[in-house]
C-alpha cells in the first residue's frame, strides 16, 4: 500500500545546492526523516490501505484512549466603541487579534491558504506521511528549506501547544498533538482555529485582522489577488510583507495562484486576472488597528478598566481580560460632540505648543450632569507629543472657578447672598496668615453683595467669606460635589490656589445643574465578552451632595456671570450659568458652565508646567472671560443646538428682616445683635456728646424691613462734644432764623422786644452768642426778635352840637339898654 502511495509523489529533479544550504537542509531533513521513520515503523504492519494505517496509527501513537486536546482560547484584541458604534481603537499588548468564524471567511480566502498550505487537509488525517517525504525531497533538491511537510493539524499545536524546536521528540509530540486535536475538533472546527491563529505581519494576528489591517474590508469580502497574497503570507510574513516587500510578496502571490490553477481550484482566465491585479492596499483601518483614533480618550478608559474588579480580582486578570480577552468596551463618548469641541478649541488656539511663543494649549470636558456620562473630553492636541492627559491628569489652579464651592459652604452655614463686604483692596486677613489679598477684577471700592461679588469676581469680598465660613468647609463641598483632589482647609482655596482636573471641575459644577445631586463621571457604558455576553453595564452612580434650593440659589448667581459678568462671553441665548477662573499671572486660565443638559469645563494655558505667562497671545492678556470663555461658547453653542431649551429651578426668595433698634447700644453690643438679624454692620465715627462708643444713629432705622445680610450703617460716638460756629441770623425772620439755627444744630430761644422802626417787626434784631462764636453743638442761641408797636392815633374832637334856634328876645326896656 505504502508503494502504491509512494508512486503518486511528484518527485522534483535533484540539482547541486551550495555547502550551507547543503547544511540546513540535512538538518532540516534528518529530523523529518528520524520522525518519518519513527511514523512509518508505528504504522507497521499495514494490511488494509491508508485509512486503516491511520487508524492504526492513532491507536498505537495515543498514551491513552479516548483523550482529547483542548486549545486554550487564543489572546484576541478587545475593541472600543463611541456612543455611536464606531470603532475608536483596539487594546492588545502581543498580539493584535480579531476572532471570526469560518463562516465570516469566503470560499476563494479558504481555497488559497488550503491550496498553498495543506490541499489535502479535508482527505488526509492529523499527520500526512506523503506530505512530509514530499518535502524532504523538495528541500534537499533546493538546499534549503523551501517547503514543510506538516498538516494545518500539525501547525496548529505546533504554534499553539508543542513549540517549533527542530528535534525528532518535538515532532513526534507535534505528531501526537494533532492526532488528539482531530479527535477533539472537527476539520471545520481546525480550519476556523487556525485561520485565527496564524500571524501575518505588523502584530497582526488571524485572517480577519489581516484583512482589514491590508485591505480595509472584512473576509468575507477579499477578492482572488487579495486572498493569495494573504495566504503566502502565512509561511514567512516578514519575508513577504507587502507594505515593507511589495516586490517578494507580488512574487509569493503568484506561486499561491499557480498552486490554486494547478489544483484546479481556479480556471486559467482567473489566474490571468488576479496574476495581473495591482497589489491595492489600504490604510483606512490601519490607524484603529494600530492606536486609536481618540488615544487620550482611549487611554483613559484604558486606566479604568485596569482598576475595575469587574474585569478580574487581580491586576494581572484584568490586564488580560483587556488586552487579550477580546472584549466589546462600548463608551460614553460622541464623536460629534468630540469633533466640535478640537473644532472649538483650534479656531483661537491653532498652533499649540509647550511654551511660547507657540499657542496655549487647551482641555475640555463635557458631562451630562444628571447621568455623570462623559461625553467629550480633548486631553491634548498631539499625542505622540505628550502623553500627559491634561483633561483627567492636568491638575491645574482653578483660580476663581472655585468661587463656585464657597458660595455653596456660605449659603449652608447660613449666610444670605445679600450679604455684604467691603471691596476695597487690598484687604489684610489676620485670621487666614496674615493674608494680603488684591482684586484680580476691579471692585467698586464700596461695599458689596454676593450677588455682585460673584459677578464681577471680586478676590477681596470671597477673601473675607472664605475667613467667615471657614475653609475647611468650602474643601468639604468641593468633596462633597466631585473634586477629588487633596484639598488643604486654607483661606486661598477659595482663589483656587490648589491645582484640580478639569474633569473634576466639570464633574462638580454638574451637580450644581443636576439639582445638587452628584453623578460620578463615567466613560465606560458596557463592556461584553467575546460572545456578547455583558460582564459589566455602568448604571449612574450618583447621591445628593448639597441642598436642591442651595444648587439653585449658586446657579442663579452664576446665571449673572454669563449674563453681565466677567463670562460674558459665554452667553449663548438660553439660560447657562457659570464662572471664569484666571490663575496667577496668567498661567492658567478656566471656564466652568452648564445648562441644565451638559456640563462643560474650558481649561487654557501651557503644559510645561506653570513657568509661563500667557500675558500676549495673539496680542491680548488670557483670562477666564476670553479664550476659554469663547472656546465654551462656540462648542456649547453647537452641543446643545438640538436640545430643547431648558429652565433652572428658581432659586428661593430673597429673605428679609426688620431692623432692630440698635440707639444708645454700645457699638459691639450693636453689631451683635444685627449678626443675630443676620445684617452687615457698617459703622461710623462721629462727634457726639454721648459716651464714646455709644450708637447715637442708625440707617436703616428701627423697624424697617431689608434683605437679611443688608449692611446697616451705625452712627458711633467718638466721645468728643461737637462744635459749631454760631450762624449769622440777624435780619431773618424768625422762622428763618429758627430754621437756620436748628440746621446748624442749635436751638433757639426766641425773645421779643419793642422797635420803633416798623420794618424791624418779626425780624431778628440781634442774637446771643453773636455770629461766628463756636459753641457746643445743641447750644440755644438766643435771638430777639423786633416787636414794632405803632404809635396810638389822637381821638378827634366831638363835632359840636347844633344849637337851636333862640327863642325872640323880648324887646329891652328904656331902663335895661336902649
């Protein structure tokens, strides 16, 4: 039987090699010989034809019956998903592997690797004798190795199970091997195996990945060329590689294609065609294969998944799981999203670079605030630059942003946004080390409330909040609401001295618009296995942090930084709120905002550490109301086109109270009892005879009704009795005079006195103290006041009576006259 087999090997020609080939090829060719015989010897005696000494064989060769050979999975790359299911990378450390059935891989792609490979796999069993003395002949006819003579069988434990040491114990075991592989595995079942296992250039691992790391398209798809060149691979894929080797790898296409037409596989016009096709490769899925189209991103959920024990116990069981386990990691990320936000960030800064006189850098995070879902996060322009994730490992000073986090400690202790401080700077802080603090924005020189503070971003109100609530509560609310970092409990926090991420101010400011309640941030929505089965489903992780009415008053009050503050150029037409932040001397410069739907966080400055100033670029000094600000603007503006437009909750009305009397306190015991009402005490000096110290006067006065946290200015006596020079009243009325004197702070004591002239009447004729004399203030001055009497009028005489008429006279007697 073995004679009549024999007969039917095509026996090649001998021809003279050269003493090294020579050399190799006896080696190569003692240990197939030794394994051959030692084969055939098991095979003995042979009586019934070739399928009974295969029997036979296996009997004979097993240690054991009925074993069987399992093959450990192969390591196969996992894949990384955007919201949207495209493909954003692929992890694997050794082999970069994607596993597929043999029904995934077409017919013409099978027929090449089994033409060139093993064309007899499907009719021989696990080991092929022919095969092997086939070979022996070819390479001592080459002087040199030119041909194997193992089955896919064979090559497959081989790779995967037995090793490739060229010895007669190793083949006898790669024998054995296959012997149990084909009675664990049907030839299907091998086939698809070894279609995955095999490496093929660049990393590359299996025919699957082959296909789309060279030609950008699934198996199913190659075409008769594409399938050919492939399959020659498989032998020696450095030697005919087709990026680095195009020449010898057209060559070994061709010999695939001559082996298929020999065989009768394919017809001679399609050997013609393919030998002719052009080589065509393609890179359009080269860059996923080999890093990832977002690697920041991708970096990222690389170092949380590794810390998930979701994904194994043990930091090894993860790493594998990761890079080896074939897993399906879908994200939070939407490519959009992501597009708009370099988009956004390369219209103001084009040419970043580590230090001037390049461009700032930039990082922006966006989340959903009622989920924690990433949806964008830029943590650098080149990563083959700089590997330093400035959005989720840049710890940068917040400056101002962290306003934020001492409006929320200040309302939870109590203070009303009312309340009011002194802007004047600068300001010193014995109570905070002896703190000098200035205004980075101008104040008004005047006092302030929260409110206005808050909108102008005034450092030496905040300042002097920061020492009233203290700061180990403004660190534990920044905790409470997302910032992870360590968080000393000094004064300057409130200036954001400390460096945060920007993913950590993105992720607090978000539970100021998710209603106080805290979702920690995720990127990683699911992750499944190999086989669709989810291991890990990412539910939002979220717990109230502060009180909803507290989360809306902050809110409001940022609503006027976008308004009509310092973030004015943050305002996209629908409600937002947010803060600007502005790092000393300009290293480092933030924006923090949010509508109700999505939070996004700006950061802007150099990241070669803090050395430099971003005092000129392109010509203007970067604070937080510019670049990052406008950045904000142009990529929220887009973000949230779609969405409908929504409202904050209102924030609680204003609280008011009455004033209380406070005249005639002491001015401590005055300001203590307006701080029990919750109201500001502005005190000022005047010159009163009251005691010094004592409250003689009070605005707003007893019993009015303001917002709590109002100032109320007190009038405190200095002790000095107040002077006043006496005013000039003489020739006043007198109610001139006494409205004069009264003005002035005197009284007076009106007396009147009789004048002649009658244009003195009610006038002020004279005044005691005189004019100019300085008198305590309160004195009466004394005035006289003309009093004109006119002189009385003489009575007129009586008008005299009519006398009657006399009676007539009797005539006289000569005696009496006449």
């Amino acid at each position: 039987m073995i004679s009549r087999e024999l007969q039917r090997v095509s026996w090649p020609r001998l021809r003279r090699p050269s003493p090294e080939a020579t050399h190799r090829a006896l080696l190569f060719a003692a240990v197939i010989l030794a394994a051959a015989v030692a084969m055939t010897l098991a095979l003995l005696p042979i009586v019934s034809g070739v399928g009974r000494a295969v029997k036979d064989f296996d009997g004979q060769f097993l240690a054991q019956d009925g074993a069987t050979l399992e093959l450990p999975p192969f390591p196969e790359r996992s894949t990384v998903y955007a919201a949207d299911g495209s493909v954003l990378a692929t992890l694997f450390r050794d082999e970069n592997r994607k596993i597929i059935s043999l029904d995934a891989v077409n017919e013409v792609t099978r027929d090449a690797v089994l033409a060139i490979e093993d064309d007899s796999f499907y009719e021989h069993g696990p080991v092929d004798v022919f095969s092997i003395l086939r070979a022996l002949v070819a390479n001592l006819n080459a002087g040199e190795v030119v041909q194997g003579g193992s089955t896919i069988s064979q090559q497959l434990v081989k790779n995967v199970q037995v090793g490739t040491d060229q010895t007669v114990a190793r083949k006898l075991q790669e024998a054995q091997a296959a012997i149990l592989l084909e009675k664990t595995y049907t030839k299907d079942e091998i086939l698809e195996l070894y279609l995955n296992e095999v490496y093929l250039g660049h990393g590359v691992y299996g025919i699957g990945t082959a296909a789309e790391y060279y030609f950008a398209r699934p198996t199913k798809n190659l075409s008769l060329p594409q399938a050919a060149l492939l399959a020659g691979m498989i032998a020696a894929p450095e030697a005919f590689d087709p990026i680095d080797r195009p020449e010898a790898a057209l060559g070994r296409r061709g010999e695939v294609l001559v082996r298929m037409r020999d065989l009768g596989w394919i017809i001679e016009e399609e050997y013609a065609t393919a030998t002719a096709a052009p080589m065509e490769l393609s890179s359009a899925r080269r860059a996923i294969l080999e890093g990832a189209s977002e690697p920041y991103f991708v970096d990222y959920i690389k170092s949380q998944l590794l810390r998930d024990r979701r994904l194994g116990r043990t930091p090894e069981a993860r790493y594998d799981a990761v890079f080896r386990g074939g897993l399906k990691i879908h994200t939070t990320l939407d490519p959009a999203l992501q597009e708009e936000a370099r988009s956004a960030i390369e219209s103001y800064l084009p040419n970043p670079g580590q230090r001037p006189p390049a461009d700032p850098s930039s990082a922006m995070v966006s989340i959903v605030p009622e989920t924690g879902a990433i949806r964008s996060i830029v943590g650098g322009s080149d990563f083959a630059k700089i590997q330093f994730d400035l959005a989720s490992d840049g710890a940068r000073p917040t400056g101002s942003a962290f306003k934020a986090f001492t409006l929320v400690a200040a309302l939870e202790e109590g203070v009303p946004p009312g309340k009011v401080y002194d802007s004047t700077e600068p300001i010193f802080i014995p109570e905070c080390d002896d703190w000098s603090v200035s205004n980075a924005e101008p104040g008004n020189d005047g006092y302030m409330n929260l409110w206005d503070a808050t909108q102008s971003s005034v450092n030496v109100v905040f300042a002097q909040l920061a020492r009233d609530v203290g700061p180990d509560h403004i660190a534990e609310a920044a905790a409470r609401m997302g910032v992870t970092a360590d968080l000393p409990a000094i004064c300057s926090l409130t200036l954001g001295t400390i460096p945060v991420s920007p993913l950590d101010m993105t992720s607090a400011y978000a539970t100021l618009g998710n209603d106080g309640v805290h979702c920690t941030p995720f990127a990683v929505a699911r992750v499944e296995t190999r086989f669709g089965k989810a291991i890990l489903n990412q539910r939002p992780s979220c717990a109230p942090a502060i009180d909803p009415e507290i989360a809306a008053q902050v809110t409001a009050m940022l609503s006027r930084v976008v308004a009509g503050g310092t973030g004015f150029r943050a305002n996209i037409g629908r409600p937002a709120a947010g803060k600007t932040g502005t790092g000393q001397e300009f290293r480092d410069a933030w924006f923090i905002g949010y509508v109700p739907q999505l939070a996004t966080g700006v950061w802007v400055g150099y990241p070669a550490g803090q050395q430099y100033p971003m005092d000129d670029v392109h010509g203007i000094e970067v604070l937080g109301g510019t670049y990052p600000a406008q950045i904000w603007h142009d990529f929220m503006a887009a973000a949230v086109a779609a969405l409908p437009v929504e409202y904050f909750p209102a924030p609680p009305p204003e609280r008011a109270g009455t004033v209380p009397d406070v005249r005639g306190l002491a001015e401590e015991q005055a300001e203590e009892v307006l701080a029990e009402e919750n109201f500001t005490t502005i005190s000022e000096e005047v010159d009163s005879a009251e005691p010094k110290g004592t409250v003689v006067a009070q605005s707003p006065g007893p019993g009015e009704t303001v917002a709590l946290g109002s100032a109320v200015t007190i009038s405190v006596s200095n002790g000095v009795i107040p002077t006043v020079a006496v005013p000039d009243v003489a020739g006043l009325t007198e109610a001139q005079a006494v409205a004069t004197l009264e003005g002035a702070g005197l009284s007076a004591a009106v007396h009147t006195e009789a004048v002649e002239d009658g244009s003195q009447d009610g006038v002020v004729i004279r005044q005691a103290p005189g004019a100019g004399v300085t008198v305590p203030l309160g004195s009466t001055i004394t005035i006289v006041v003309g009093n004109f009497e006119p002189p009385p009028s003489p009575s007129p005489s009586p008008s005299p009576s009519p006398s009657p008429s006399p009676s007539p006279s009797p005539s006289p007697s000569p005696s009496g006259g006449g």
